[in-house]
C-alpha cells in the first residue's frame, strides 16, 4: 500500500496547483477573452495537468516566496546575459572567414541536488548558442561544447555552468 506522504507528487492539491498556474499561463497569452478560448482554456489545462501534475510537483508553492521570486528574476538576468554573450560569440565564429573552432565532450560534476535543478542548468545551457547538453549521469554533466577552451574539470564547470549553478542551488536546493 502506497503511503501517500511519501510521494507528494500524486497530492490533489498538487494537481490544482498544476491547473491554477496552467490557467493562468493559457490566460495570459490569450489575445481576446471570449467565452469559446475561455472554456478552451479551461478544458485543456485542465487535461494537461491530469496528466502532467506529477512533473510540475517539484517546488509547487515554494517557487512563490517573494525572495526565491527574487532570484528567479536574477537568474533570468543571468541566463539573458550568457545567452546575449554566446550570440555575439558564436556569430563571430560564423562569419569569420576562417572558422578556427576546437569543438569537442566536456564534462563537469553539478553540485546541484535536486533533479528538476539539474534539469534547469542543462536546458539553460543547451539554450545558450555554443554548448548542448548531451547526458547528464547523476551529478555529472556532459556537454558538447563548440569552443573548448579549457581542459581541467574545475575550469570548464567555471566557464559553462558555475554562473547558472550558483543562482540555482540559491533557487531548488535550499
């Protein structure tokens, strides 16, 4: 018999929270509010969270404190930055006349703890032009990276992932 404190996943309070926040994401992108896109809306989400709750149950209402608010904002100011920078980085690359790039599999342990955090820094760097996350094996992280610049484990976690990771830890793992 499954006791239910033990998988908070599967809570109903997760599931309408799933549904809440779905509701007011299709809300917000919804261009007139009719009475067709508002029970569209209400029905889909509706479906979705049936059958995705369990993947939104990670944070549920913690991601709400004003301060981990806070860092969100300061995380998306630093993914924005990072994302700007490769841009500019990889566009260079692009229309130099002589393409001199090093591209090769580095890998870096994460001191992140928490499965959906880990899931954060390796989307955020598959997002940023000039690395792909290829693997992430417990704590460790592989990345296809366009420009190998460093060679030692501790330089290439410091130039991919230390940025993001320390805002994250802040975020999921505390």
């Amino acid at each position: 018999m499954e006791n239910k404190s033990s998988n908070p996943g599967k809570s109903p309070g997760n599931f309408i929270f799933t549904w809440i926040v779905l509701m007011l994401v299709w809300y917000a992108f919804t261009v007139s509010l009719q009475p067709a896109e508002l029970i569209t809306g209400l029905i889909v989400t509706f479906i979705v969270s049936w059958l995705n709750y369990n993947s939104f149950a990670c944070c549920g209402l913690k991601l709400f404190h004003p301060i981990k608010m806070l860092l969100v904002l300061q995380y998306m100011l630093i993914f924005m930055k990072a994302l700007i920078k490769s841009n500019i980085h990889v566009a260079a690359i692009v229309i130099s006349p002589k393409i001199d790039i090093n591209p090769g599999i580095v890998k870096f342990k994460s001191k992140l703890k928490s499965d959906f955090g880990k899931m954060v820094l390796a989307n955020s760097i598959t997002l940023t032009p000039g690395t792909l996350s290829v693997d992430v094996i417990d704590d460790t992280f592989f990345i296809h990276w366009l420009e190998v610049t460093e060679s030692s484990e501790t330089g290439i976690y410091n130039a991919i992932a230390e940025e993001f990771e320390n805002k994250l830890i802040k975020i999921f793992d505390k």
